[in-house]
C-alpha cells in the first residue's frame, strides 16, 4: 500500500512538471509582488499586452534594436501586484510587455507591425485559451507620438479586410509598469519545455497562420525565418546556432586564428569577442577570457547527463554560441569555449567599412 501510494504521488509530480493545462498557466513558484520600472531610464519604450506575456516576449526580443523586453503588469492602480493578484481578478492589471527599443535601428510603426501578429483583435474576453480581462489586448502609449501611430496602425489594420469583426484592442495612456517576478522572466528560454507544451496548446499559433499567412512575417532587415536561415548557412553553422550543435574539435575555422580582428555572430553581426581576449586553451574551439560587449552575450544553465553546464547565447540572433567554464587564466579565470561556426571573424583591417570602426581603440594600446 504504502508502495502504491508513493508511486501515486510520484506521477502526480511528473505530471506536474511536464503538463500545462488548456485554458490558464500553473504557478510554480509562489509570487511575492512586482517592482515598478522607471521608463524614464530607458532611450525608448513601448507597452503592449496581447495576453500571456510568456507568448508576447520571443518575438520582440529577437528584433535588432531591442535590448530588453520585460514582462509585467500594467493597466490598474494597485502597487506592486503579484501574479496572484492579476490573475484572481483582484486588480485591473493586465499582463503586458515593456519593449525597450532604439528607435535610430527599430522604429515604433515596426513594433507594432509586429504586436497585431501576435494577437487576435477581436476578442475583448482574453486571448486564445486564456480567458478573463487579465488577458486582453491594449497598447499602451508613452506620448502622443506614440497615440497617432497606434491609432493609424489600427485604422490601416481594420480597413485591410483581414478581419471579419470589429478591431476591439483599445489604445490607453501608459501607467506605471510593473516587473514581474523572476519566474516570469524568459520563460520561453528558462523553462522551454512547459512553454513549447503550452503554446502549441494555446491556439495562438494556428489562429496567426490561418489570419495572416505569408504576411505573418514582418519584413525587418536581420531577422530572418527558419526557411532563409537554412538558405544562408552552411549546415554545419545551422547545426551549431539553431540546433544548439558542437563542431568537431581542432576541425573548425578559427581555433587556431591569430589575426587581429573582432568576431561577430555570423546570423546577426552582434560583436561578440575580440583576439585581444583570445588565448591557445588547447581544446581546439576558440577560447576567450570575456565577451567584447557584455550585453550581447547571454548565459543560462544547460542540464545534461554529465552536470550541468553553462550556454551561451547571443542576445539577438538567440544563436547557440558554446559554453563558458570557470577554468580559464587571469584576469577573469573563465574560458568562453565558441564554436567558430557560429561566428564571423573581421580582421582589423576591414573593422572600419563593415561598420565596426568603434572597436578599433583597442588594437592601438
């Protein structure tokens, strides 16, 4: 008895893990409230909410010219809600994302191209299988700049004929945004599987293909679909960056370079590392004591048979770049392991005309 029992709550558990229920998101951890963030502190903003702000974060986070995106509550006048409050109805805050964007690279009319393919405009009674006003679509504008284009976005969008209903997402004035918690933050990367479980049982997906089509794609210059970025890598570099793929060791491109130069990600171009933080690790990948912009290198855990490990990724292009270890020299004692597959090496001499001339300090010193 006591046996079964156990093997009872070990499939509960299982179950726990791995299913995510049609129609609302678990909670896995408990919410301790949310933090308000400054839009002040940010070069450019825009807010939206187009439901599950798991769902909204991966298509805004990809774009060049985005830096961050955080999801978060906004809309209501309570401070500091938790999950627990927006999603029992306690406060009219709504899901949402803050887009923190270069407006010189992206420009607003573009991000909003890309929230309407995001969301069904129709519906005022939430998004998908997500039901309840804690779920609904808004834009929310900074200034009055902002105002004019969301307004002639939705007039352009309900004159083209796509949609049968009236476009209902309403167009509100920016309140405070609060952070969500932690747990919320890139959940698409952080916890992959229960989000892939979880939006392919969404209808999103389904609903945007059979609205939108071959117009579902907003054409941005460096972003690119799955179709043009088999087209424009080798297999080996689709292997690495897309697959999360490991080159042979001492087979590759620049395990052994020693010019002097920067390597960028080859889908994106994102400087990535310098030869002045290069060294000869003797494993026959590239090795490097630190990222030249910090900010263009992301890390997360990578849980294998062996331990777990840590990735690196580019904050762009999302390419799989390789790991870092703590086993390299001073002065920083790491070793960035890259595949070379996934980079593109810009020698010195050509930095200035391909646009990377305020690297170039650095090799005078």
């Amino acid at each position: 008895m006591k046996l079964k029992w156990i093997l009872s709550a070990v499939v509960v558990v299982v179950l726990g893990i791995i299913f995510i229920p049609m129609g609302y998101k678990y909670v896995f951890e408990r919410s301790t409230g949310s933090e308000a963030v400054n839009a002040d502190e940010y070069e450019a903003v825009a807010t939206f909410a187009g439901g599950c702000f798991w769902c909204m974060e991966p298509p805004f986070e990809k774009l060049n010219g985005v830096s961050e995106v955080l999801s978060g509550y906004t809309g209501g006048d309570m401070e500091n809600p938790s999950y627990n409050d927006v999603s029992s109805g306690s406060t009219e805050h709504i899901e949402a994302v803050q887009v923190h964007y270069d407006p010189d690279v992206i420009s607003y009319e573009t991000l909003l191209e890309v929230f309407w393919r995001q969301i069904n405009p129709t519906d005022d009674g939430g998004q998908f299988v997500d039901r309840g006003y804690q779920y609904t679509t808004a834009i929310f504008y900074h200034d009055e700049e902002q105002k004019k284009a969301a307004e002639a976005s939705k007039e352009k969008l309900a004159e083209s004929g796509r949609f049968d209903k009236e476009i209902v997402t309403p167009i509100r004035e920016a309140k405070t945004f609060y952070k969500a918690e932690d747990y919320h933050q890139d959940y698409y990367k952080e916890n992959s599987v229960r989000y892939k479980i979880y939006r392919s049982n969404s209808g999103r997906d389904d609903y945007l293909e059979n609205t939108w089509g071959e117009d579902l794609k907003v054409d941005i210059p460096g972003n690119y679909s799955d179709e043009e970025l088999k087209e424009m890598l080798t297999d080996m570099q689709y292997k690495v960056t897309q697959e999360d793929g490991t080159e042979p060791a001492f087979d590759n491109a620049y395990w052994d370079n020693k010019e002097e130069g920067i390597y960028v990600d080859i889908v994106s171009g994102e400087p990535l590392f310098s030869s002045k933080d290069k060294y000869k690790s003797g494993t026959g990948w590239p090795s490097f004591t630190k990222p030249l912009v910090e900010e263009n290198v992301v890390t997360k855990p990578d849980p294998g048979l062996f331990g777990t490990r840590t990735e690196v990724r580019s904050k762009k292009a999302d390419s799989h770049l390789g790991h870092v270890f703590e086993d390299g020299p001073e002065p920083t004692g790491l070793r960035y392991c890259m595949n070379s597959a996934a980079l593109e090496f810009i020698p010195k001499e050509e930095m200035k005309e391909r646009g990377y001339g305020q690297f170039l300090g650095q090799f005078e010193k």
